[in-house]
C-alpha cells in the first residue's frame, strides 16, 4: 500500500491521492499534513468515478467534484495532458474497466472531458498483448485493440512480477488467492497517451458511439468478410466502397487496421446506413452494457 504514492512523492512532484478504503486514510492523512501542500488525500474511488447508475454514495464520485477539488480546469483536446494519472487496475472486471474508459475518451465524457487525460496504469500482461494485438492475429486482435491503437499513444513503461505485488496476510495466506493468478507472469505499467488526432475527419464525440459500436459488432465475427458485414447493412455499392479506400475485397473483419475502420466510418458516413433507427437503438443498448 502507498508505494505509488511514495515513489511520486519522492519525485517530487504535487500528489493528489485517492483512496478509497477508510483504514488507510489516518496513515495518509499525516502524511498529508507533514508535507506542506504537496499532497492531498481525498476519499475516493478512481474506479467508481461518474456511475452511470445507482447512486452516489461515498467513494464513488463525480469527476467534476475530483477536478475541481485538484484544482485541475479543462483545457482543450489538442492541449497537453492536464493532469497525470497513475494507479493499478483491479484485477477484477479489468477488461470491463478498459471498455469503459476507452468509451468515456471517444465520447470526451467523465475525465476526459478536461482533455487528453494521461493514464498510466498496471494492467495485467495479457490484457497488455490485447492492447498491442496486430491485425490477423487470431487471440490478441479484437475490437478493444482497434479502439485502444487508434484512441491512444500505448508505451510499456515498466513490467513487474506478479510475486512483487503478493502481500502476506495476518493469516499467513496470500493476499492474492491462488484462483486469481494469471497464466502470465507480469503486471505491466502501461502510459495510455489520448492521441491528438482522434477527432479529425468525421470521427466526433457525439458520433462516436457509433463508431464504436461498429467496429464491436464487426469483431464479434473475426472470421467474418468485411464485405458480408458491409452487405448485411443493405449498402449496395461495397466493393466500390472498399476498393476506393484500398482495402482488399475479401478482407476479414479481423485483418482490417485501426486507421482503416475510421476511414471506413468516415466513407459510411456517406451513407445512408448511419441514419437508420436501429442503428441508434442497438448502440444505446451497447452502452448501457457496459455501464459498471
Ligand atoms: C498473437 O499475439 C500473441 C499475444 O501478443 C502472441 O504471443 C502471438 O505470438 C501472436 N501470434 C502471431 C501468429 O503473431
Ligand atoms: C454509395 O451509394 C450512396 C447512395 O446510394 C452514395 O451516397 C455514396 O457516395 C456511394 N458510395 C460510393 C463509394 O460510391
């Protein structure tokens, strides 16, 4: 506990820290009040920042509150980061934690309506290949890797064995049960850097769910032709749509790049397929899905 904490005190820089479990708030709170500004603690849960459910009860928090209380106002997208965040993901629901932070940044909504909020953060080393999965590779390409590459700049900070972050227990047990260890050996601290582009062309935050829907449905079915995905939405000019954007006639869904399936969303914009009702229905399902 705290070693994040520490290790940015000690480069000192100005800390705001959330913790979201009461016993380990005393022990901050000193530290807090020994160091002369540097650090503010603050009762909160990262992970339940803005639910989009339930109600707000202490730690969860609305992200208005977290940045005004940092101090931290909006800039814009292009902008450099406004603040640094760093932290662990919890091992739990991790892959729903990334969809859900990945659809807050093509929507700009929650933190990332301050800016191209900088996320550096352990994530497991599986999830890491996922992330940096290459077009046609069968397990590591699917629809989280497009949104990620194209959504964001992926550097691999640090890797740290899984034994570095096992505790002992009063019990003598492992702080980790042995049902939660993961067939790889590593945590990988991974900086997620907003790209400056996103939003050029037709992508925009009020369509990006769309988009985002899209390219989920397309890589549900990795097997799937681009081009029976594209037919099944009654567009009638495919081949010429693919053959103008350069993209082969019998790709599959999952050889298909990420800058690829913007431009694609770029061309259907085109289109009539966008303006059916449906489309919006289903994408509002989707995103009520991964709420958390
Ligand atoms: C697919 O990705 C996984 C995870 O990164 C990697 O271990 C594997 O070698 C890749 N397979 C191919 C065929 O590139
Ligand atoms: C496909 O057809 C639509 C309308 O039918 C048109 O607006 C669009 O420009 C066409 N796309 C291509 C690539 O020809």
């Amino acid at each position: 506990p705290g070693v994040l904490t520490r290790t940015l005190l000690n480069a000192g820089v100005r800390v705001v820290a959330l913790e979201s479990n009461p016993a380990f708030l005393p022990n901050l709170q000193s530290l807090e009040n020994s160091l002369d500004g540097q650090l503010k603690v603050i009762y909160g849960d990262f992970y339940r920042l803005d639910p989009l459910t339930g109600t707000l009860k202490p730690p969860a928090m609305r992200s208005e509150k977290l940045f005004e209380t940092m101090g931290v106002e909006a800039v814009p997208w292009r902008a450099d980061s406004p603040v640094k965040i760093f932290g662990i993901f919890p091992q739990s629901k991790e892959r729903l934690r990334l969809w859900r932070h990945l659809l807050a940044l093509y929507e700009c909504s929650s933190i990332y309506r301050y800016g191209r909020v900088e996320l550096n953060i352990f994530i497991s080393e599986k999830e890491y290949k996922v992330l940096t999965g290459k077009p046609g590779n069968a397990s590591a390409y699917q629809a989280i890797t497009v949104l990620c590459q194209l959504g964001c700049e992926i550097e691999l900070l640090h890797m740290e064995p899984w034994s570095s972050f096992l505790t002992n227990l009063k019990n003598g047990g492992l702080a980790i049960p042995k049902s939660m260890r993961l067939p790889n050996d590593h945590l990988c601290l991974v900086r997620l850097t907003p790209q400056q582009n996103l939003f050029t062309g037709g992508l925009t935050p009020t369509n990006s769910p769309i988009f985002t829907f899209m390219v989920k449905q397309y890589l549900a079915k990795p097997k799937s032709r681009l081009i029976d995905r594209l037919n099944s939405w009654s567009l009638d000019n495919s081949s010429q749509l693919l053959r103008e954007l350069e993209i082969p006639e019998n790709a599959q869904t999952r050889n298909v790049y990420p800058e690829d399936y913007k431009r694609l969303f770029e061309a259907l914009q085109n289109s009539n397929v966008f303006t059916e009702t449906w489309w919006h229905d289903e994408v509002f399902e989707n995103i009520r899905n991964i709420n958390l």
